[in-house]
C-alpha cells in the first residue's frame, strides 16, 4: 500500500515514517505539513493509505476528508480523542491517539491492509438478464437493484463508478468500460472519459458542458460528435 502522511509536526511526520518502514507492504510515497499540499499530492499520486493529522493550520484534518472526491484509506492521528466520533462518520479506517505505540499502529494496518485486499478482488459482480428494464449491483455486501430509468449519470472514480440516481448514489468497484457495454446504447451516451449520462435525462447542453439536474457534466472533445448524433437521433 501507498501511504501519505498528513500532519503539521516533524516528530510526528518522523515516527510515522519509521513505523512505516518496519512494515512489509507498506511503501511511503511522501509526507505534507497541511492538508492543503496534501490535497495537491493527492491529485498527483495514487494514495492507499493516508495517516491524516486533524488540527491542523489553515484546513483541519476532517475538513480535508469532506472535500476530498476520492477518498484512500484513512487512519486518523490525532492527540484529541474528542474527534473521534466525527472522523468515524466520514467512514476512517481507524483513529489513533498520540503518542501513538508500535503494537497499536500495527493493530491499525491490519485492518487497513484487510479492506486493502477486498477492494483488491475482482470486479463487483453485476446481475443483468436480457430484455429486463433493470440489473442488481453489489454494494456493501447487499445486492442492490437499479432501473435503468432511474439514473442519471454514471461517474467514473478511478477504479469505482458512482452510479448516480435521483434518490442515491451507488459507488461499486467497476470499470467505465463494462458500465458502458451494460446500458441499453440507444439510451445512454458517453460523454467523457469519466461520463456518461442517460440521453432522457439531459435538460440542457451547451459548449462542452451537459445539465443533468444540479450537475454539470463535462463533455470531452474526443466523445462531442458522437454524443451530439445521439441527441439528434434520440
């Protein structure tokens, strides 16, 4: 796994690497005072694991995860436990408190080495038969159904897919490209490398820009003449 460690104090940023180097698969791929630098590392690099510091200058630990669009691992590291209950609510794999122990770092990146290798299995499985206006998607250990009417778009998430309805959203580990070959062609359209969206459901579009609800979905150069047959036929 692909670590970052996010925090404002060098002793700390300091143990965190030496733990981290005792630990076979674990690889540092860099350190960030703040959480604005690390927001630009994250951007950059593809993170696993995030050892994130919440009070921090500027933007605190816990306001960097609810911006973050897509989100590594995090095990939180902190020295107030108070945060607790509010990092698990933005779902962390963990929460450590300073001074942190060896045993109980360790005790941390078992679990996340766990998740690591679920998220590292083969593709969600999705159910769909022929002629049936819906297929079921596995999420989060249940079998969910999904109208193909009901959604809106679908949003690639590097190795997810948001599958975005009016009611929910539904993030599974999937590839755009199957996505892409599971909906009914006449009624869907790829947009963009990271789009595509149901032709019904489209209020406006204009320049390289589709309205969908609230969202603004962009439309990639390579994918423009395409989709703009799509609507002049559909």
């Amino acid at each position: 796994m692909n670590c970052l460690i996010v925090d404002d104090e060098h002793l700390a940023r300091k143990l965190l690497a030496a733990y981290i180097s005792k630990i076979p698969g674990l690889t540092l791929a860099g350190e960030c005072e703040n959480a604005l630098d690390a927001t630009a590392f994250l951007r950059e690099e593809k993170i696993d694991l995030m050892f994130l510091d919440i009070q921090m200058p500027d933007l605190t630990g816990v306001e960097l995860l609810r911006s973050l669009h897509y989100k590594p691992q995090v095990i939180l590291v902190t020295a107030y436990a108070a945060y607790a209950l509010e990092g698990y609510e933005l779902n962390v794999t963990d929460y450590l408190l300073k001074p942190v122990s060896f045993e109980r770092f360790v005790q941390a990146v078992n679990k996340a080495s766990e998740q690591h290798r679920l998220r590292s299995q083969p593709e969600t499985e999705i159910r769909a038969e022929q002629g049936k206006d819906y297929f079921f998607v596995k999420v989060d250990y249940k079998l969910v159904k999904i109208r193909y009417d009901e959604i809106l778009f679908v949003e690639g998430m590097r190795e997810y897919v948001n599958i975005q309805t009016p009611r929910k959203r539904h993030i599974v580990y999937q590839s755009m490209k199957n996505m892409e070959a599971l909906l009914p062609e006449g009624k869907f359209a790829r947009v963009h490398k990271s789009y595509i969206v149901a032709l019904d459901k489209i209020q406006s579009t204009y320049g390289n820009v589709v309205e969908i609800g609230e969202k603004e979905v962009p439309i990639g150069k390579s994918y423009k003449d395409d989709f703009l047959r799509k609507i002049e036929t559909h």
